[in-house]
C-alpha cells in the first residue's frame, strides 16, 4: 500500500490492540494485562528504523507504563478519552502530518482517531462497524501481533524489509534498540 510508505508516526491504542482486550484480575484485585512479545519486536524495529511510535490509550495504569518504559516509547497519551485531541497532540510532538501518521485501533472510542490520522487501521477482531470505517485491516487480531503485522507492511513499503526478514538487517539495527 503507498500509503504506508509515507508513515513516519504510528498511533497505537492499547487495549484490544497491544492486549486481547481482557483483564485479569490476581487476588489483591490488581489487574493485569497480557502484551505480546511479537508487538513489542514490531515497535523496537520500527523505533530503530526512525519510524515514531506513539500510545493514546483511555487507561492510564502503573503496567502500562512500565510497558511503554520497556520498550522506550517516548510518545504517549494516557488516561485521554478525547482521542481526536490526542492524536493532534501527539502528531505536533512528533512534528509529522496527518498524511505521515497511522492509528491503529478496535473499537468505537478509536473512531475520532480514524478521522484524525491519515491511516486508519483495525485489527482483525474488531466489530465490522469499525472495519467498515478503516483504511486498511488487518488479519491478526488484537494481543495477537496485530501491531507487529502492521510494522512489518510499514518496513516493507518503505524498503526496509530486511529488518525483519533477514538476520544482517536486523543485526544492522538490533544495536539501535532499545533495552
């Protein structure tokens, strides 16, 4: 897609995209929550390639932050409902366009932010009213490597497909991630 060559910040939403939507609650009532490694990987290769990646998520928990710590994302917006307002912000911060940005999304509280980005993409499992409003959806569902799928077309469309797909790309960045 040409469009996805032109990505320089990806937007991700967190619950039903990063996670499988579930919460698990342990006995002191303390959520938590299951992020797949494979995302994680996606997200390190695309910060080591120059390509931003950003969080706006409705929730705002201690694991999260730890979770966006970890895998050195230095963009986000947490506890925002008003995703619209979030994804401007985050776009001015990265100093990129609408054009340049992508938002990966499941759900109705995403909607604002499919208008807003120039890129909006649903994961599989999302209803197909959501699906119906998307530029792009993709065939893995959320918590399932949606992200990383995303990730992999992005390196893809703009050359960098080696990242990924070979062990010298991805040596070429593995030094450029962070830890």
């Amino acid at each position: 897609m040409e469009r996805l060559a032109k990505i320089k910040l990806v937007i991700t939403d967190v619950d039903g995209v990063l996670t499988d939507g579930s919460l698990y609650y342990d006995g002191q009532g303390e959520a938590v929550k299951y992020f797949n490694v494979k995302d994680g990987l996606g997200i390190k290769m695309l910060l080591a390639c120059g390509i931003q990646v950003a969080v706006l998520s409705g929730g705002d928990t201690p694991i999260l932050r730890r979770r966006i710590q970890h895998l050195g994302i230095t963009l986000f917006q947490l506890g925002k409902m008003s995703k619209r307002q979030g994804c401007l912000e985050l776009m001015q911060q990265a100093g990129v366009s609408a054009e340049q940005t992508a938002f990966i999304g499941d759900d109705t509280l995403d909607l604002p932010a499919f208008e807003t980005c120039g890129l909006a993409v649903a994961v599989g499992d999302a209803f197909d009213y959501i699906k119906a409003k998307a530029d792009m959806v993709l065939n893995r569902a959320g918590g399932q490597a949606a992200f990383r799928e995303l990730s992999d077309q992005i390196l893809k469309a703009q050359g960098k497909e080696a990242v990924y797909a070979t062990a010298e790309g991805f040596l070429e960045v593995v030094d450029k991630m962070a830890q």
